[in-house]
C-alpha cells in the first residue's frame, strides 16, 4: 500500500512538473529543427488555398478577420477565425463577402512584456505569440 501511495505521489509530481516546465529552443532552430504548426493545421509559412469570408469585427482598432470556410478545396467541419494582413494586393475585402485567396500563416508577437509595463504606463495587451494569415493573391 505504501508503495502504491509513493508511486501515485511520485506520477502525479511528474505530470504537475511537466506542465509548468518551459522549454527554451534559439530561433534559428525554428523551420530548421522544429516547426511550428498555426491553426489551420500546416507549418507556418506552408502556402494553402483557403475559401474565406470577411467578417465585421468589433471596432476599427480590431485587426481585419477572415472566417475560414475551406482550405485547400476541402469544407473545413468547424469554421473559425483567423486575422490577415494583405501583401502585395490592397485589402479591398468587404464584410460579409466570400473570397477564395491564396496565404499562409505568420507569427508576430502582439503587446507589450510585463517588465516594460513596470517602467512605462501605457495601453496595452499581454505579450503573446499569435498567428495571422498573411494574403498574397485573390483567386
């Protein structure tokens, strides 16, 4: 019994440790030795087809967001939302429109880090890892 108890004791800290550990990679092991994958299930940077509709978003300091209604000619099951950024082309999408563009996912980071925010009071978000759509051609 006291074994079991030890061996319970000893998974659970592992799960708890292996949880609240981060791991640190350099950036140059990024699309080198690790990927990262964005939501629409591709590598950040793969080019997909995408079937979109521009939705209205809730003020204009919102940035400009796509539905995302089929990727690559197949019905996406469960639609969501990705933000975009135009290249090249002019954002000349209108709300409520359905589009059939060609993109492919990007990383920024958004806001502001925690320690800048003890130096300087200012209006921001958490800072954060995100992902957009980067539109380059509407098909």
């Amino acid at each position: 019994m006291k074994t079991i108890l030890t061996l319970s004791i000893a998974v659970i800290s592992l799960i708890f440790l292996s949880a609240t550990m981060t791991t640190q990679i350099s950036y140059k092991e990024i699309n080198t030795k690790y990927q990262i994958m964005g939501p629409l299930g591709l590598p950040l940077g793969k080019v997909a087809e995408l079937e979109v509709q521009k939705i209205e978003t809730h003020t204009k300091a919102d940035p400009p967001t796509f539905k995302i209604i089929s990727l690559n000619g197949k019905k996406i099951d469960k639609s969501f939302t990705m933000t975009y950024r135009t290249l090249i082309i002019s954002d000349k999408f209108e709300n409520g429109k359905t589009y059939t563009i060609k993109a492919y996912q990007d990383g920024v980071f958004t806001g502001t880090p925690d320690e800048v925010l003890k130096d300087v009071m200012i209006q921001t978000s958490q800072y954060n890892f995100d992902v957009e759509l980067a539109v380059y051609k509407i098909l």
